[in-house]
C-alpha cells in the first residue's frame, strides 16, 4: 500500500512538474493576435518604376519615399533602435542595401537623429576603421518590439528589443573569443560635435554624444566581463570606441543600455527601472503586449490578407512620434536647456506641417493621456519662448489643439494655451512669419522670378497665405469655445483670406506681388519647392480651405463648375518633364506621395458626387501602398506616421476632414466590419452591400444626415451602417 502511494505522489509530482513546465512555455509565448500582421519593413524599399513614381528619377536619385525603419520601439518612446545601412539618408536604413554599419537609438526619418550607433565585431585588432558586416534579408526579421539579423563578416547573431527609454542587444557570437563591441559615437545623421565613453566597473559603461543642441547621454551593462575599452580618435572628432569581450565562456553577449536626454545619472536610473534583471524574452514579450494593447483599440473583419497587413502596419507607423524625452524620474531638459522636473511626460515636437492634418487626430482618439502631455510640451516651449512652436511650415499646432480640445481633451490650461496661440496668430517675430503683412494685406505676398524653377526661394505666399486662414479657423474655434467673441470675429474673417489668393481669370490659388498684381509667368503645373507653394504645383494646392468649402465651391462658379475643375485635377497627366524629389504617385495632377492635397480626394462628397470621391481612394489604396517588387514601398515620405494615418482612416470608413473639428466625413471601408474601443465605448461600421458606391449612411438605427458624422459618436458608441450597391 505504502509503495502504492510513494508511486502515486511521484506521479502526481511528476504531473505536477510537466504541467508547470508546459504553464511556464506558455506564459512565455507571444499574444499576437494584431502585431502579426505588422510588418516593419513596409516603407523601407525604393520607389522605382517610373510609371508609378510619374516621372524618370535622375541617375543616383532614391525617390523620398518611405523613410522607415524595421527595428524595435513602443508606442512614442524614446528609443527606436534599429538597424544603420546609410548614414545621412531618411532612416538610415535602405531595403536595398546590403551592409550594416551600427544599431542606432533614435530615429524618425526626417535626416536625423540615428544616435549612440554600436554594432558587434570580431577581431577587430585586424581592422582599421572601416566597420560594417553584409547581411542578407534571408537572415533579417522584424516584428514590433524585436529585430534580429545575422551579420556575415563578423559571424554574430543579433536579435533586438527596447523599452520606452532603453536598448536591449543581444549578441551570439559564433566564436567566444576576439569579440569587441564597437561604440561608433562619431557618427550620426547630424553632425557630432563631441562624444565621450567611459567604463565605470568591468560589466558597466557610460557616455554621451553630443549633436547640436541635444546631448544624449547613455549608461550600459555588459553580461560579460570587460577587458578593456580602446578609444580611437582623428585630428577632428572623428573617431570610435571599442569594448573588448572577455574571451572564454557562454558565446551569448547582452548588452542593456538607458538613455536620457538629462544625465548619465538619469540614463541609469531609466536602465534600472525599465529593465533592470528582465530577460530579453520578457522584455520582448511585454513590448510586443503593449503594441498588441495599443492595436487591438482597431479591430477589423474582412479584407484580403494585404489590406490587413497594411492596415495593422499602417496603424503601427501612425505612434511611433513624436518622441519621449521625459526620464522615468519626470526630468526632461526644456527649450532652454535647462532641467525641468513636471508631473507630465515631455515629448518632442511633432511633425505639425505633415501629421496635423489625420495622424495626431488619430493620436487624439487612440491615446488621450499622449496628446495632452504633448499639448502640455508645447504649451511648455511657448511659455519660455512666447509662442506656441511650429514644425517646417504653417501654424499647424493650432487645428492640433484646437481639434483636441472639441474631441474632449480637456487636462490642459487650454487658457494659456489659447493666449499663445493668439500671440501666434498676431505678433511678428514668433511662430508665423509675415504675419504682419498678412493681417494688413490679407495674403502674403511672392516676389517676381522671371525664370523659377523647382528650387526656387521665396515666401511659399499662397501656402502660407492658405494654411494662416485655416489656422485662424482653428483659433476661432478655441475662441468661441472659451466665449471670446471678439477674437472669434476677427479670426472668422480672416479664415476666409484665401479667396485673397484665387484669381478668378486662371481659376488657381496664384502668387501675388506686393503691390497686389498677380505673379507673371504662371504655370500651374509645374511644382515648387518654397516660391510661392511649399513642395506642390497650384493644382495641388488650389483645393485647400477645409474651413470653409462651400466658399470655395463658390468661387468657382458653383457646384458644376467645381466638379468640372476636380474632373480636370484627377484627368489631367503629370508632365514627367517636371521632376520634385518630394512629389511621386499621381492620379491626374494629385499627388499622394506628398501631404498639401491630402483632402483633395475627399472634395466631390460637397458637390454630392461621393462616388467620385470613392473611386479614387480605392484607386490610392489599391495602387499606392505596399507597391514595388517587394511589396515594401510607400508613395512617398510617411512622414513621421501622416502617409500611414491616412491609409488608416480612409480604409477603415472615416476621415479627419478638417482636423480642427470634430467630426468626420464616411467613406464606404475596405473591410466588412471595423470596430474601434475607446474608454469602454465600441463603434461598430458595417458595410452592408458588396459595391463600392455609398447609398446610405445608418447611425444607430436613424438615416444620417449628409456625409458627416460627430466625434461625440466615440464617447458614447454605436453602430453605423453604411449601405451600398450590391
């Protein structure tokens, strides 16, 4: 009997044993219900057929198009580390390159950043300072949270993960002795003006590089002993540093790194909270959770295995800026480079030219504690400097904050922050440039160039002169929000000064000298870089007053008339002859490889011709993303998340037509059913009918009235139908 039992109990603890083993496995697996549909290289790959691009590039010329990276990040942190292939390029890393020269911190793909680049070599003693290891794409895969690669020339397996302020490296070399870590802290996609790299013990490092008016300081750990670290510098700060791996023991070297933008202390503060003794698959794991939490808030039925992947990569690209700059501790360095303690995460500036337009209202909807405390960043750098900031052009942070704050956003001084915008859209000197002659004149004049080509200098008057009256819109629209009548008048009014501009002899958006005449050798076809449009030819931005669009349709003569000119915009060729290195991917005279005309498509729902409008997204959706020989390009630029948001909104059935309301105009989805939560709500679009032609739009039950629907459907849910031919 007793042997019986013995037998049992150790069967029982045998049971037990397995079970835990098989518990534990489990635990340890990657959810990825949403996440493995993302795939990261998309936007990575070369636009290449002229046909597509709409023009021959010149020889050596890579199209502007994409500029994304495939290594690990979380939603808006403060690293992306990834892979380098190219300094000095959008990302720094190119689909079609075939050498690996460091895993960089930071990236956006903008020519920036790719910060603290270090890579993992073999017997280095025998090199010069020429780093870099082939690799191929066969042995290279991405996933959020995670990039692996195996580098060729110095036989290392590199797998990658992050937190929102840390790197997490993993090396498997294939030999345990002659490993060195190379820390190329010279180099970046600005340039360095100082570095430094010190060990603090033998398994721990710490440094900065210095870029501008960013230091960026960092504290590591090694699992391995440190022999010794070699730093190499030239006459200028050129230069490198090399940790030496002891030999002997495990061939697996991992390396944790924080960053801060504040001090090493911070950096190892960030390092010992974020990670601390986590194993690489646990931090991977929780990354790709986050990105999985994140995801899931879109969820969508139906659609070709495609459509899902660029809807869920699409998705992914919109969060990945602006950046954190806060530490764990609430420290961030502010505009004046000092250190500022706050109870609010600090963030770079946003892409406000490129992402204010869909991006940052999808920020809004998706993540309301990220906007405000980027509301409260810029809030930050305007009480210090006197104004609201801006990014390239325009006065974009007003339809930001504007649009925010009617979507319900409401944790910020929105009254300090409407003064600064006030000051913005008034005072010379600050965030709008010729201000003062825009309020005096109504338009901002164009200087008379006898021969102008792509690269010509001036104002960007009509831009400017558009995009002010927009912005001025989105003031107003704080203005009467907060009861201030006086100003919401004043800003109304202003909002319509870009009929200023129309001139009714050649039915264009036109440059006007400061006199008041009409720039002379006009033609609207051909593209400018910043004469009197910014990155676009007139077609492109002669559609552009989403405040007010029945004014416009008025200006050209009505609503025939107006269908007539966007019949033209969508019919007429793109002359090849007429090459923007920012512009690629036409339909008619509309380029989607840049944002000024994003809306354009949308434009026939004013003259109740919605199916125009439907065929020519579904021709940008089907013709202009994940196109190439891989699969892997974009139109163009995705612009820190703006070219991926709008794939997002236009395939899901809603779009942002004028980001300083709430509201958005329906367009017929390219899935069956997509659902979004948002704070416990649900709102459920079904497409009820096979065709692409909308008949009509159901909103809880009720036929909805015109083309519109509130943002206040997100707070409280529901279900809307949109119905279309069978």
């Amino acid at each position: 009997m007793t042997n019986k039992i013995e037998k049992i109990s150790i069967f029982g603890l045998i049971l037990l044993l397995v079970l835990s083993m098989i518990t534990t496995e489990t635990e340890c697996q990657t959810v990825s219900t949403y996440t493995k549909y993302v795939n990261p290289f998309i936007g990575t790959a070369p636009l290449t057929d002229s046909k597509i691009i709409g023009y021959n590039p010149p020889k050596g010329w890579r199209v502007w198009a994409g500029l994304t990276y495939p290594g690990s990040t979380l939603p808006n942190a403060m690293v992306q580390l990834t892979p380098v292939t190219a300094y000095h390029t959008g990302s720094g890393y190119q689909y079609e390159d075939t050498i690996i020269y460091g895993f960089a911190h930071t990236c956006k793909g903008h020519w920036n950043l790719c910060n603290i680049p270090i890579l993992p070599v073999s017997d280095a003693d025998n090199l010069t300072d020429k780093f870099g290891s082939r690799f191929s794409h066969k042995t290279e895969s991405a996933s959020p949270a995670y990039y692996h690669v195996f580098l060729n020339d110095y036989k290392v397996d590199v797998k990658l993960t992050s937190t929102l302020r840390c790197g997490y490296h993993q090396y498997n070399y294939k030999s345990n002795q002659n490993r060195q870590i190379l820390f190329d802290l010279s180099k970046a996609n600005n340039k360095v003006s100082s570095w430094n790299i010190r060990l603090v013990s033998d398994e721990a490092f710490e440094g900065y590089q210095e870029i501008g008016d960013d230091k960026i300081y960092f504290y590591g750990k090694l699992s391995r002993k440190i022999e010794k670290l070699e730093k190499k510098r030239g006459n200028t700060n050129e230069g490198f540093a090399l940790v030496y791996v002891s030999n002997g023991g495990k061939k697996l070297v991992e390396l944790k790194i924080g960053l801060s933008f504040v001090s090493v202390k911070n950096a190892k503060q960030n390092l010992d909270q974020e990670i601390a003794n986590k194993s690489f698959e646990q931090v991977q794991k929780e990354g790709n959770q986050i990105w999985e939490n994140l995801l899931s808030k879109i969820q969508i039925k139906g659609g070709t295995q495609k459509q899902r992947e660029l809807f869920y990569s699409s998705l992914y690209r919109s969060f990945q800026w602006p950046a954190l700059r806060s530490d764990v501790n609430g420290e961030y360095r502010d505009v004046r480079g000092k250190v500022v303690k706050a109870n609010f995460n600090y963030y770079t500036l946003p892409s406000l030219w490129d992402t204010y337009r869909n991006k940052l209202v999808l920020l809004s909807i998706l993540s309301p504690k990220v906007t405000i405390d980027v509301i409260k960043t810029l809030q930050d750098i305007g009480d210090k400097t006197g104004f609201i900031p801006t990014f390239f052009h325009g006065d974009h942070a007003a339809a930001f904050i504007a649009g925010a704050y009617q979507r319900g956003l409401r944790n910020f001084d929105v009254k300090d922050v409407y003064r600064l915008l006030l000051r913005n859209a008034n005072v010379e000197g600050g965030t709008r440039p010729y201000i003062s002659e825009y309020i005096k004149k109504g338009y901002i004049s164009s200087p008379q160039v006898d021969s102008p080509n792509v690269e010509t200098k001036g104002k960007a008057g009509v831009a400017k002169t558009l995009e002010y009256a927009f912005d001025d819109y989105a003031v107003a629209r704080l203005a009467i929000a907060l009861k201030d009548t006086t100003n919401y008048r004043i800003l109304m009014v202003r909002s319509k000064n870009y009929k200023n501009v129309f001139d009714p002899s050649t039915r264009f958006m036109r440059g006007r000298l400061s006199n008041g005449d009409w720039v002379k050798n006009f033609n609207p076809k051909y593209p400018y870089y910043e004469y009197m449009y910014r990155e676009a030819n007139a077609w492109q931005v002669s559609f552009f007053a989403p405040q007010d669009i029945p004014g416009l349709v008025r200006l050209y003569g009505g609503k025939k008339s107006f269908e007539a000119k966007l019949d033209s915009f969508f019919t007429l060729p793109w002359n090849p002859e007429y090459i923007a290195r920012n512009i690629s991917c036409f339909v008619g005279q509309y380029c989607q490889g840049n944002q000024p005309d994003h809306e354009a498509p949308f434009l026939y729902y004013f003259v109740g011709k919605p199916d125009k409008s439907q065929k020519i997204l579904d021709t940008i959706i089907e013709n202009f993303y994940g196109i190439g020989e891989k699969g892997l390009a974009l139109p163009g630029m995705d612009d820190a998340g703006e070219m991926s948001a709008w794939y997002v909104f236009t395939s899901s059935g809603l779009y942002p037509y004028s980001s300083a309301d709430a509201k958005y105009i329906v367009t017929v989805p390219i899935f069956d059913e997509v659902t979004w939560k948002i704070n416990n709500k649900k709102v459920i679009i079904k497409k009820m009918g096979k065709g692409r032609n909308m008949k009509e739009i159901i909103v809880n039950g009720e036929k909805n009235k015109g083309y519109f629907v509130p943002h206040k459907l997100f707070r409280r849910g529901g279900t809307m139908e949109i119905k279309t031919e069978e």
